[in-house]
C-alpha cells in the first residue's frame, strides 16, 4: 500500500506485549482501535503533476510534456496537429483501476463541455495509448506516430489532472508561456530550482496563438505560484495580487480552456449536453405553456408564501433573478400547470435531468416530471410519467436529480397539481434547469451553514453524510473534516467508508472493485459552466490494513466500530479511505461552491471498469464453449493484426 502507514503495526505490537501480561484486549478492542485510522490516498501531501513529476525524476519540458524527434519546443501547433473530434484510445493493462474510472468520467467532462468526443481504439491509424508510467505527462498534438502514448501514473488518478495532460495532446501548451505573460505575472527567477529555469520560458506569438482568448489566471493549464521553486518562497508572483492563489487549480476547465478548446476545433456545444435554464431571459429559454391545463406557471422574481429570490443569484442582482412559479394559493383543487421544455433530439438514450425546486405549497399539492416523447404513430406526442417529485413543503431551494431513458424526440414536462382542498399562499417553483445525456449522481449530501461549519469545527473532528446504499446493495458514507485532519488546518478533508448493519445479507466480501466518487458541486447555474471538485476512491478486495492480516475493504461488521445513528440504529463503520487535501478553505469559498449558506456534495458508488483485457478474455472463453477451438483461434488471428496491444492469451 502506498500512502501515509497507519498505526495498525505499533498498535499490534502493544498487544502482544499487553497480552504477555495477562491485559490481553478482546477482539472488539482491536476492532476499535484499527478501524479509527483513516488511509491517506496521497500521503497527505497536495502533489501537483510538477511535483509528481520531479519526485519521479523525469525531466521533461515544462514539467509534463514530452517532445518527439521532429518536434521543437516552439513547434507550431496547425492543423495536421489537430486530432478528430472523435479521439480513439486505448487503455493499457497497466493503468490502476481507479485511474481507469477517473479517466472515463474525464471523458464525460469533455463531452459535456465540448465536441471532443472518445471511443475505443478500433484499429485507426493514430490513437492515444494511456498507461501508467513514472508520472503524468504527454505529448502535444497529433504526433502522427501511431500509438501516442500519455502517462496517468501513480497519484495522476484526478479528474483535473488526466483533462489536463488530454488538452496537451488536444494541441495546447501552459497558460504561462504565452507570449503575453510577462503583462499578467512576474517570474521570480532567483527563487526557481537549478536547471528548470527553461520551464518558464515564453512562445512568440508567430509560433503559438493563444485563439484570441484573454490571459487566464484561473485556466487548469497554468503553473501554480509555487512552481519548481528552490526554497519557500513563490516564482510566480500575479501582478493582481487576489489571484495569486487562484493560479494552478485542478477542479476543472474554466471557462477561458472551454472557449480555447472550442476555438481550436470548432466546437458549437458539447456532445452531450442538451439544455439549460436560469430564466434570466423572458423567452424562459424557449420552453412553452401545456395545452389543456387550467393554470400557468409564471416567470417572477418573487412568490407570495415563498421564494423571496431565485436560486441563480439569490437576490444579489439588481433587475435579474427570476424563476418559474405555479401559484397554488389562487389555484382551484384540481388545477394542473404543465411547463414544456423546446424539442430535444437524443443520441445515448438516457439523460439525466436536474432542476432547483421550493415547494411552498398545500402538503398535498405535487410536481409530477413527463416526457412527452414523438415518432411516427404519434406525431403530436405522448405523454409518459417519469416520477412525482416527493417531499413537504421547506423553507428553500432543493435540488433534484431524476433519471430519463428517452430514444425519441421529446420534451421534458413539469406538472404541477393543486391537490389540496385548503388554503395555500405559496406555490411550485422552478429554476437553474440542466439537461445532459449523462447518468445522474445516485445521492445528494447538502451541509447547511457551511462556511460557519468550516470556520468553527474543531481540527482533526469529522461529520458524516447520511448513509447511503447503492444499486448493488453496498452502503457506504463520506467522512468530511471541515477544518482538516491534524496537522491539515484550512483544508477540507475528505474519505469514504463502508458501511453494514446487522442482518444484511447478498454482499461479497471484502468489497470488490467499487468506485467511490465524493463531488463537492459547484452551484453555477449552468452545469457546462461548473468547475466542481472531486475525487474517487476504488476497493481493491486484495487491499490489506497495513501491519495486520486484515483486508481493509472487508465487512465493517468485521473490521469496523459499531456507532448509533442520529434516529438511535446501531451500525458498523469501515475504515476511511480518501484524502487529507480535498480542497482548501479558499477555494472552497470561492465560485459557487457554497450558496445561500449551503455546500451540496453529490456522492456515487458505481462497478469500476475492469480492463478490455478481461472482457475480451470472457469474450474467449464464450467462443471456446459455442463455436469451439478452430473459430477461436481465427478470432485470435484477427486480434493479433488488428489489436496487437492486447498481447496473446
């Protein structure tokens, strides 16, 4: 195991020399004792990829880039260098499987937010081939070799950090080396590390454009100010002091990446993507009033009984923030309103809807989700209920996740009901709707009073999320330290445990080869626009405690604390397994990632991809049973010319 040790071997050496004098603990004591050790993924050091990078000893240009023959660090990035926008790939044996799974959910993000699209390497003549090398690194371009290969080595498994070394290989270098970045930072040369004073050197903008884009401090392609520094003290100084800590995130693409991206392969919207809705703008983004209800929904900025603001901007924007509202309160009982989205045209066949609801209606009253779905025997429509929205009445705004599996042209309708025969003063309100042909997140964790919650939790002092069971039957929760673990102040610290009760049954034991993904959302109202943070965690069945015989994702029954819910139900708690760095307090404070007082982590447990090998292995052994050896060995023959990668079997 790789990682900060736990204490497991101290603790089992005071054990035995406390068993030796007739004070031997019982087995629940040792339980106890090894299941309050969370495991640190990264050791608790917030590596950069130029930190990774150098501890490997690579020395590559500008810390992550690797030049072939033909090419010179100033190389004109043109059009034979671009790549289609349907990338193929191929995922070598050795990448860790979580890695695996941050890499497709990499993918997705490009989908969503671009053209750039990825599917598996199927014999064209250019591909990128990911392995897991000493680091994390690539080549830029279209090298036009064949196998381009691109490095996600150990503690390279971060979202940010595998889109980052793709837009290298997309065409694009780092955000400070361009030509105009002297007007924007100041490099400390005194203060760089012997020998990598290269990596801070500029392309002339004859030989590199920056698309017309305005310098961007806060690009996932720019250096952090502590970039290959020889002491304590920053190289990159920001000639605006409030963005010295902005430079060198690895959430996600800001928005300058996203229009450089764009510009470079001329992109109109993400592949995935299908629509979104702040209803800033009168024509509420297109979407129309249903014919045959008796009631409308209404664009307002303010609702008698609730909401006093919308969920955009929550009121801060003098002559904006509106939202969509069904006045239930001058409804008679039985009234329906139905908001229709404009047209969508599919391509995956599932999608995932999200939206911001107040309910602030009668108890009964409800919002039922539609699709009203078009083909050739029903030109004009048909209606299909998806889900009735559940819950009470409260005093905010929620958010809300619900699943589509729509293969057709359709619209997504919003139908509220005035159930209820009492009075009601408020209503069913809408806002911040987005539309992508992606899978939802399984569970919403929302913090209330976050900021107050970071500023005042003491360190190294954890709060739970509800636990949560996925489609598979496993139950796990997110460990959250706001004020860090010890040592770690100003940090959010954040792990995934396991989680069983007594009398659960249909689980395998120790967990196998589960992804665990804790996503602090960021709140844009946009999702193309959100630079949200996350991490993933995978269980690896093999995985033992370090210093015990124990294997660390085994049932928490075994190896975990029993501890009582909030409702007084008694359950066992895994050890943790995550991070000690999640995200600094400063940029937690930053964007939209608390809103109206509120942090919303989305939290997923979901089968990690396994290796094509395996796949094309089982896919063997099936021929073998059905079309015997000769048909087998034909296939095998093919696999050789056309897939030499996969090796033989």
């Amino acid at each position: 195991m790789a990682g900060r040790k736990s204490p497991g071997v101290l603790v089992l050496h005071i054990l035995s020399l406390l068993c030796a004098t007739s004070l031997c603990l019982t087995y629940s004591h040792v339980r106890l004792l090894l299941s309050l050790t969370d495991y640190d993924v990264d050791g608790g050091r917030d590596l950069d990829i130029f930190d990774i990078n150098e501890e490997a000893g690579l020395n590559l240009v500008e810390g992550d880039i690797v030049l072939d023959k033909r090419q010179t660090r100033n190389s004109i990035i043109g059009d034979e260098y671009r790549w289609p926008t349907m990338i193929p790939y191929y995922m070598e044996d050795d990448l860790e499987i979580n890695a695996k799974g941050v890499i497709l959910k990499a993918f997705e993000q490009y989908r969503l937010k671009s053209c750039i699209d990825f599917k598996p390497w199927s014999g064209e003549a250019n591909y990128i081939s990911i392995f897991k090398g000493s680091g994390c690194f690539s080549s830029v371009g279209n090298r036009h070799v064949g196998k381009q290969r691109l490095s996600i080595g150990t503690n390279c498994d971060r979202i940010a950090t595998i889109e980052h070394e793709f837009l290298h290989a997309l065409g694009f270098w780092h955000e400070q080396s361009r030509a105009d970045r002297d007007d924007y930072v100041k490099i400390m040369w005194d203060r760089i590390s012997e020998g990598k004073e290269h990596n801070f050197n500029t392309y002339d903008d004859t030989t590199s454009s920056s698309l017309g884009v305005p310098y961007d401090y806060g690009s996932m392609m720019h250096y952090s100010k502590n970039a290959f520094r020889n002491g304590t003290e920053p190289t990159i100084v920001t000639k605006i002091p409030a963005f010295s800590d902005v430079i060198g995130q690895r959430m996600e693409f800001s928005d300058s990446d996203l229009l450089k991206l764009h510009r470079l392969y001329n992109c109109t919207q993400g592949s995935t993507f299908l629509d979104s809705c702040d209803f800033e703008r009168e024509n509420i983004c297109g979407m129309v009033q249903g014919q045959g209800d008796k009631a409308d929904w209404v664009r307002v900025a303010k609702a008698a009984g609730g909401p006093d603001t919308d969920y955009s901007n929550l009121g801060k924007c003098t002559g904006s923030g509106y939202f969509m509202h069904f006045s239930t309160g001058t409804a008679n009982t039985g009234d329906t309103a139905l908001l229709e989205s404009r047209l969508l045209y599919p391509i995956r066949g599932y999608q995932c809807l999200q939206f911001f609801y107040y309910n602030s209606a009668g108890a009964s009253d409800t919002l039922k989700i539609y699709v009203r779905e078009y083909d050739k025997a029903n030109p004009n429509g048909k209606l299909r209920f998806i889900k009735t929205i559940d819950g009470s009445p409260q005093e905010l705004w929620q958010l809300h996740h619900v699943s589509l599996d729509t293969k057709t042209k359709f619209r997504v309708v919003f139908e509220g009901t005035k159930v209820g025969s009492g009075s009601s003063a408020g209503g069913l309100s809408l806002d911040d709707i987005n539309l992508s042909e992606t899978t939802c997140p399984e569970f919403i964790w929302r913090v209330k009073n976050f900021s107050h919650v970071m500023d005042n939790t003491p360190a190294n002092t954890a709060i739970y999320s509800p636990p949560f069971t996925s489609k598979e039957g496993y139950t796990f929760q997110m460990k959250l330290y706001p004020n860090g673990t010890e040592g770690y102040p100003g940090e959010l610290s954040a792990y995934a445990n396991l989680v069983a009760r007594e009398g659960d049954t249909g689980q395998k034991w120790p967990c196998p080869w589960k992804q665990m993904t804790m996503m602090l959302m960021d709140q844009n109202p946009h999702i193309q626009k959100r630079m949200s943070n996350q991490r993933s965690v995978t269980t690896d069945p093999n995985m033992k405690a370090s210093g015990s015989d124990q294997f660390f994702w085994d049932d928490p029954r075994k190896v975990g604390v029993e501890v009582t819910d909030v409702d007084g139900s008694k359950y066992f708690r895994g050890p943790g397994y995550g991070t000690a760095v999640y995200l600094t307090h400063l940029r937690a404070k930053s964007r939209d990632f608390i809103k109206g007082g509120d942090a919303i982590f989305l939290l997923t447990m979901e089968e990690s991809i396994r290796s094509f090998t395996d796949i094309y292995v089982i896919t063997l052994d099936i021929f073998r049973i059905f079309f015997g050896k000769i048909f087998t060995l034909f296939l095998k023959i093919l696999t050789r010319i056309f897939l030499p990668n996969l090796g033989d079997f």
